[in-house]
C-alpha cells in the first residue's frame, strides 16, 4: 500500500505569546503571483505567518508545523530567551 503523494499547504498561525503559537488555518496556496502577494500582504498586515508545508493532507501539515515551530522556539537562543522571561514574569503574576 502507498501513502498518497504530499501536496503543499499553508499552515497559517499568530504567536500570541512569545512562548505560543496558534494554527488560525490550512490552506492551499494561492494559485498565482498576484494572488501570492496578496495573500502574503494580509497576513503581515493581520500578524499572521505561514508555513509552506508538504503533506497528505491538512492535519498532517498543521502538526509538522507546530513541531517545526517548537524546534525553532528552542533552538534560538534569543527566541528561547524571550519566552523563558515572559514564562517567568507571568508565573509571578499568577
């Protein structure tokens, strides 16, 4: 038995919080240029990032790119710092 072939999606997120990231959506990507950048627009626009992501399908996409996410998350120190600091000052909040 052969898994089907992987097509591309946009795996659509925010980061709230320097320490989350949230899938807002899986999309396909746009069909043309045009339609490329002006999707790409409302995303800066909106706060939003995407993953390009291959996959079976819409699932599969969005939890590679919560995995790659994470790995980026800790293998940045910068990055790794920042939400370790808003992970402690929220601690001494609660």
């Amino acid at each position: 038995m052969t898994s089907p072939p992987a097509r591309q999606w946009w795996v659509i997120y925010q980061e709230p919080t320097p320490a989350q990231m949230d899938v807002v959506a899986v999309e396909a990507p746009p069909e043309d240029d045009a339609a490329h950048d002006k999707r790409c627009a409302e995303l800066e626009a909106s706060g939003q990032h995407a993953y390009v992501i291959s996959a079976p399908d819409q699932e599969v996409a969005g939890d590679i790119a919560g995995r790659i996410w994470a790995e980026e998350l800790v293998t940045n120190p910068a990055r790794l710092a920042v939400a370790d600091a808003y992970l402690a000052a929220n601690r001494l909040r609660n």
